[in-house]
C-alpha cells in the first residue's frame, strides 16, 4: 500500500523541463507572478529554452509524435523514382541499354525517369562501348513544289521512321549544307532562302533527344557551296551568295566543342562545287569557276592551304564518291549498279563490282548518294530504294553472289518494269527528288 502511495505521490509531482517546447502548450516557469509561461495552447509550441515545471504532465509525448499521411499518390513517386521496379537503376540501365533503337521512340512516352534516361549522353555512351549503338540512313529530299521533308531508314528492321519536321526556315530552302558531327548530330548550315535570299543559319538535330537545336551562324551567307566533316570539324568553302561577287572564295570551318566558327584560308579561286569528297584526310573538291570553267581544287587541313589538282583521280571523278578502310569508291552508271575504286599506285579509276543488273537510266532510280554503313556501301536511289554492297569480299570467288542486296524499295525486276512503263507513257517526271543523305548513330 505504501509503495502504491508512493508511486502516486511521484506522478502528482511536475517534472522538471528545459525547454518551453513542451506537448501540453502550457509551462510555469515559477510556480507564481513573474515566471515565463505560455498558457491556453494546445499545440505543440517551440519558444525559447526555460527551467520550469510542466502544467499538463499527464500528456505524454507519444501523442504528438504522430506519423506524416502519406501524400496523395506517394507510393506511386516511389515506384516511379526507380527505372525498372525491384532493380537497382544500374542494373536497369543495363537493361534499357540493350534495347533496340526502334524502340526508343516508345521508351521516351513511357516515364520521366525513361525519358532523362535517354535524353542524357552516358546512356548512348554506353550503348557505343557495349557495341550496341544502331546506324539509321537519313535522307532529305524535295517535292514538286519545293517543300523539303526528310525521313529515317533502320536496316535493322528495314523500316521507315518518322521524324520531326526540319525547322521551318528549310522548309523550302535551296543549296543548304548537310553533315553529320559526333555520329549523332545532323547539321543543316547556309543556304537559300526564296524570300530572304543566302542564309548563314545553322541548326542541328540529335538523333539522342530527337529533336532539332539552333547552333552558332556562319561566318558569311552562302548557298550552293561545298562542306565536308574533317576531325569532327565542319568545313564550308566557296558558294554564292547575292551581291556583286556572287561567286566566293573564302571558306570556314566550325569546331562542335567550341561551338564556334573561323575563317580558314580562301580558295585559289572562286568555285561553286558540285562534288566533293574526303579523301587520304584531304579535301577534294571540283566545281565551276566564275566562268563556268571545270576546276578541281585540295585543301590540306595540316598547313592549311588550297591547292589546284589534275591528278587522275579528279579527271575521272563525275558521281558521287566515298572513303571506306582507306580505299575511294565511286559510282560507275546512273542506276548505281556498278562501282569503280580508285588506285593511287597507278593514279587510275577501275572496275571495283557489278551486279550485273541494270534498273535503267530514269531519274526514279538514279543513284543520288552512297554512304559508309555497317562497313558495307550504301547506295540511295531517288525511288527510296536501298542496296548495300560488300565490296570489302568483292575479291572472294565464293562471296561473289552474296555482294549486293537490297534492303528497302521494291524488287529490283519489279521497279524495272515499271520504270519502263513509266517511260514509254511520258510519265518520267519524280514526285520529289533526294537532296542528301547521311547516317546517324545512336
């Protein structure tokens, strides 16, 4: 009984506190007038620190020390904060590495965390060093009426892709420049305007973000010029542009990383290029003087200078050509149906494959472009027919029926006869035309 007596006894008596933040909103700093006290609260009330004795010390802490509510959708954020559920997100990105590109476009819509993902460059990093970056053909191209529009080819599962719209300033722009820098980036620089006349915009697309960016100007307004990618810098040289000197001599180049453009030393003469090639990390471009002569001219980045040229490999240079492993392929016929190689020994052009298969000489299967692609040659015809050519095994007997293949576009014989019919009831005319094409990595 007296230990019960005693028990009450030590509960009646008000602890001891050192601070005025107590549960019961109420401390008697003195017991009498003149203490510190913050009475008729009944919250939890911060104040400053005192020594006192509590009023209510009946209320327990355990009261106030409630739990928070969740947020509404809470547990959905928390599932959502990890990229795959119940993987850690290094594990997951190794995972959403080895995706297919095709698939990309349906990755971005699926969350945030997805969409960050593929929007930053370590993600496609990794994809380049795992060896699972994917190489898509672009092509630019033109209709009847002038607009540009531009679409995305994947060999992987040989399909067309959409794509955003070029920037409306390209819509309907004329002898526009268009490389690729840091295998992911497309370029579209100069040009002509119908209405404004010679651009010096620059803009790009990424094939990581899938959307178009703006980039520094160039130097000078030119259309009609020639450009090629040397050490991930974009070179531009000669052109016109509307004024007095219409032909120009000068030429540019831009650095991606500085995100800047210099001028570079002028050409001999003022040249409006039509084909140009990077070759032997040397430029070759042939074009027409300002009297509309044939001249051929090389640029040496290393002392950077111009020099003329009218070695073999020009004189016989007239389609479009292309470096692969060091060696200079050029188409040989219209329909792209057979290629020719240069040999620097002999300074000669000679037969390099044919696949003994002409289309016909018809602008539809013109032969507008050939790209490195996988290690093959990619040849792009104005019917968006696709043929990729092996011409690294063009010398195995046994490789010999396996050299040529068509990826995209209707059968060879098939387009064939068509073409034909095409022409012999006047219908040659094309619904639109290619301007250029290009291979994106990502």
């Amino acid at each position: 009984m007296t230990a019960t007596v005693n028990r009450r006894h030590f509960f009646s008596v008000s602890p001891q506190v050192e601070t005025a933040a107590c549960f019961c909103g109420g401390v008697d700093a003195g017991g009498g007038g003149g203490g510190v006290s913050v009475g008729g609260g009944r919250r939890f009330v911060p104040g400053r620190t005192v020594v006192g004795h509590c009023v209510r010390p009946d209320i327990k802490p355990a009261i106030v020390t409630v739990a928070k509510k969740p947020t509404r959708g809470g547990e959905r954020r928390i599932a959502a904060s990890e990229l795959l559920p119940g993987l850690p997100d290094d594990l997951a990105i190794e995972c959403l590495i080895r995706v297919p590109r095709f698939y990309h476009r349906k990755l971005r819509v699926v969350c945030k965390g997805w969409r960050s993902l593929l929007a930053g460059k370590n993600y496609y990093h990794q994809r380049r060093t795992l060896g699972k970056a994917e190489e898509w053909v672009y092509v630019i191209k033109r209709d009847r009426e002038g607009r540009i529009s531009w679409h995305a080819f994947d060999p992987r599962y040989q399909l067309w892709q959409p794509l955003p719209p070029v920037p409306v300033e390209y819509s309907e722009a004329l002898g526009f420049g268009c490389a690729v820098l840091s295998g992911c980036n497309l370029y579209l620089f100069g040009g002509k305007d119908p209405v404004k006349g010679s651009m010096r915009r620059v803009v790009y697309y990424s094939a990581q973000t899938n959307k178009w960016h703006r980039a520094k100007g160039m130097q000078r307004r030119r259309h009609f010029f020639g450009f090629c990618v040397i050490n991930n810098c974009l070179f531009v040289a000669g052109g016109e542009c509307e004024g007095v000197q219409r032909s120009l001599r000068s030429a540019e180049m831009y650095d991606p990383n500085r995100k800047k453009w210099c001028y570079i030393s002028d050409m001999s003469t003022a040249m409006v290029p039509f084909i140009g090639v990077v070759f032997g990390g040397r430029w070759f471009l042939k074009g027409l003087g300002t009297h509309r002569q044939v001249m051929s001219e090389v640029y040496e980045p290393a002392t950077n200078n111009w020099s003329p040229i009218f070695n073999g490999m020009v004189a016989g240079w007239r389609n479009p050509c292309v470096e692969l492993q060091g060696n200079l392929y050029a188409l040989d016929c219209r329909d792209g149906c057979k290629l020719r190689m240069y040999d620097s020994d002999n300074d000669a052009w000679s037969l390099s494959a044919d696949s003994r298969l002409h289309l016909g000489g018809s602008r539809a299967m013109e032969a507008v472009a050939i790209v490195p692609l996988g290690g093959k040659l990619c040849i792009i015809r104005n019917n968006m027919s696709i043929t990729l050519v092996d011409v690294v095994n063009a010398d195995i007997p046994e490789k010999q029926g396996q050299l040529w293949e068509t990826i995209s576009g209707k059968g060879q014989f098939k387009s064939f006869v068509t073409n034909l019919w095409s022409n012999l009831a006047g219908g040659n005319r094309l619904k639109s035309h290619i301007v250029h094409c290009q291979v994106l990595q990502a």
